[in-house]
C-alpha cells in the first residue's frame, strides 16, 4: 500500500471542547462529505468522547449526515471507548 492508503482508526477526545457554531458544525459536514469516500474505506473504527449533551447532540448530527460505514462510539467514558477501539485487535 502506498503512504495514505493505509487503513486507520480514529480517536477524538472532544471533552474540553465547547459547543461549536454553526459555522464550524457545517464546516465539519461539508469536510466529512467531502472526504466520505476515502474514510468509509479506510478508517476501520471511530470513538468520540465528549463532555456535553450540547458537544454530543452536535457529534450526533455530523455523524448522522456522514453517515460512517465503520463501527463507531460515541460517549462520554473514556474507558469505554479504549475498549471499544481494543475490540478490533481480538477481531
């Protein structure tokens, strides 16, 4: 495989974040759609850990928009989701 084209796994700690405009929100919409094709196929699991209703409802709305063919997490223990992304290596 060529540099890029490896698969992958992505971790987002959002805990610290605030509830992001709606600019930035459509930011990330129009970023993640553009790039659709590219993550289905190589991001092999996503985990979110946030700290906010408001920082999950906004994780929510991207998602349901993006749309990702990969399992994905989304919560707000960050034990959780080291488990959740370990489950891929006893796959």
């Amino acid at each position: 495989m060529k540099p890029g084209e490896q698969p992958f796994m992505t971790t987002w700690n959002l805990k610290n974040c605030r509830t992001p405009s709606r600019k930035i929100v459509f930011q990330c919409l129009k970023w993640a759609l553009k790039h659709k094709s590219d993550l289905n196929s190589k991001n092999k699991r996503l985990a979110i850990v946030s700290g906010s209703n408001s920082v999950n409802a906004v994780v929510t709305l991207v998602l349901k928009a993006f749309g990702p063919s990969c399992p994905t997490f989304v919560g707000t223990n960050e034990e959780s989701a080291f488990r959740f992304m370990e489950e891929v290596e006893r796959v």
